[in-house]
C-alpha cells in the first residue's frame, strides 16, 4: 500500500511540473500578449482615418512583467540543463536557486 502511495505522490508531482513547465509558460506568453493589446487600446476607423484608442498603462505594464516571467522560466531550465552537463545539480533550498556540485 505504500508503495501505491508513494507512486500516487510522484505522479502528483510530475503532472504539476509538467503543467507548471509544459503547459504554464505558453500559457503566460499567451497572457503577456493579450496584456499587451489590451494596453494599446482599441483602435477605431472612421471617415478621417483610423484613431488610435487611449492607452493603458496597466495592460503594458503586466505584458512586460509576466513576459519576464517566461523568461526567467526559460532561463533556469537552460541553467538546470547546462549545470547538470557540468557536473552541478540547482538547489532550491534558499529564497533563490542556487548551483551545488552533486
């Protein structure tokens, strides 16, 4: 029975990274892209021409941050596949990722 339970706790694991890592970071590019439109505002077409719509400062604002997001993402996954190549493992003990040697 423990052994179910150990294998139901890894699974558990697993399935959270993979959406976290798999499916997150897309779905925050995704997010950072709608941020930014609905930052630009919303254009209108009329007889004198095509008016750009008000601005908000908001929607620019968190494209940019959860676009950083995605990019710090990015870059600890290249950082745990260089570090492991060197013979490093990241330890997540502290407030932020750390490099140890295994």
């Amino acid at each position: 029975m423990h052994n179910l339970d150990f294998a139901l706790t890894g699974a558990w694991q697993v399935l959270l990274a993979g959406l976290a890592l798999g499916a997150g970071l897309p779905i925050l590019f995704a997010l950072g892209i709608r941020s930014l439109a609905w930052g630009a505002g919303e254009a209108s077409v009329n007889t004198s021409g095509v008016t750009a719509g008000t601005r908000r400062p908001l929607g620019t604002v968190l494209g940019y941050a959860l676009f950083a997001v995605v990019v710090l993402g990015v870059l600890l996954g290249l950082t745990f596949i260089v570090a492991s190549g060197f013979g490093y493992k990241l330890d997540f003990s502290h407030l932020y990722p750390t490099l140890v040697e295994k």
